[in-house]
C-alpha cells in the first residue's frame, strides 16, 4: 500500500512479482503468471497495489535412463516456466539433457521428452525424459583439417571463448560462423566450414571440422 510521500518504486514492485512466481515454482507450479493493479482505496493520497496469481498446474518432471546436474534440472524447469508452447519446450528439454550429458562423456545420446496432459491439464501436466545415454568416451577432441591459415591451437581456443563446447557437440553448425569470421579477420572472405558426423575411435569422440 501506497502513501502520500512514499516513492514508487518500480523495479521493487516487478522483483515482488518475480518473488510470488518463484515461490509457486518450488512448489512444482512451473506455468504461474503474476500480474498486478493500482486500486484506489478512497482515501486521500493513498492507493493499493493488488496482485492476482494464477498458479496454473502442478507440474511434474520425470527423467529417466540417466542421471542430470542439478543444474540441468534446473535449466529444465527453468525452461517450463519461460516456454510456452509444448514442442518447443520439449526441444529445449532435448537439448539440454544432451548437453549434460556430453559434459558427463556419453556421446550420441537419444532423448524422448514428450508432455503429457491428464484429463484436466488446468490442474497437472506430466514432462517425461527418457534418455538412451549413448556410448561412454573417456576424452572429446574437435579435429581439424585444412586449416592451413590458422593453427588448431588457436581454434580450439576459439571455441572455448566462444563458449561452444559442449554446445558444438549437440549442434556442429554453430561452429561455422565464428570460425568465417576469424579467417574474414584474415582476408579471406570465402571460407567455407562443415563438419562431419561424431566417430568413435577407441575411447575418444572425434568431432571434424573441414
């Protein structure tokens, strides 16, 4: 509630609105919405701030085949709360478990995450993630070739600062634009970058960049 001489402060009201979501996703409500009025209470200067919750389903997160961080999870429900539609979710979820699991060594794994509706999905919404982990490697490499400009070293680097491992692993392609990009750095404006599927050779995944 508001009073004659008390500054509104609009960054406090929508870190309340984040708080009262945030408290109903611990509680597995991944889908609530907050909203907010002024309401004027028929006093002189004063005036109420009122919120209205919606906390949507309960929603449940089951993954099986693999174990997941905590982050990961995390990540996961994070992604409910953000996402709205269900395909794209379920894509998201995909690519965040594969992630994970690249970090944790298994290469190629395969994801199932379908969203589940019982008869009344205003009250609870099933995620299930289930995870054929893939093959186990003890090291990952990115091999390149014909990268005669530039040496391997200073690629790899590149894709550490780039912050693309393991994400190159889940999808080569974002590989390509900052690698054009340093050799147009270089003058050479053409260059073209593909990669080709993960091998296995021993214990080591090998990812190729040409």
């Amino acid at each position: 509630r508001l009073r004659a001489g008390k500054r509104f402060d609009v960054f406090e009201w929508r870190r309340d609105q984040e708080r009262i979501a945030a408290m109903f996703r611990k509680r597995d409500r991944q889908r609530v919405t907050v909203s907010s009025y002024r309401r004027d209470v028929g006093r002189p200067g004063e005036v109420a701030i009122d919120y209205v919750v919606d906390p949507g389903p309960v929603t449940t997160l089951d993954v099986s085949g693999a174990t997941l961080s905590a982050k990961a999870l995390g990540d996961m429900r994070e992604a409910w709360s953000q996402i709205g539609v269900d395909e794209f979710l379920e894509e998201e979820w995909r690519e965040i478990a594969v992630e994970d699991l690249v970090t944790q060594g298994y290469v190629g794994p395969r994801i199932t995450s379908p969203i589940t509706t019982p008869d009344t999905p205003w009250i609870r919404r099933d995620g299930r993630v289930a995870i054929e982990p893939g093959q186990k490697v003890a090291s990952r490499e990115v091999v390149f070739e014909g990268n005669a400009l530039i040496p391997d070293e200073q690629l790899r680097r590149l894709i550490v600062t780039s912050h693309l491992d393991p994400t190159a692993w889940v999808r080569p392609s974002v590989l390509s634009a900052p690698i054009r990009e340093l050799y147009a750095a270089l003058g050479h404006f053409e260059a073209q970058v593909a990669t080709d599927p993960v091998r296995i050779e021993g214990e080591r995944a090998i990812l190729p960049v040409r």
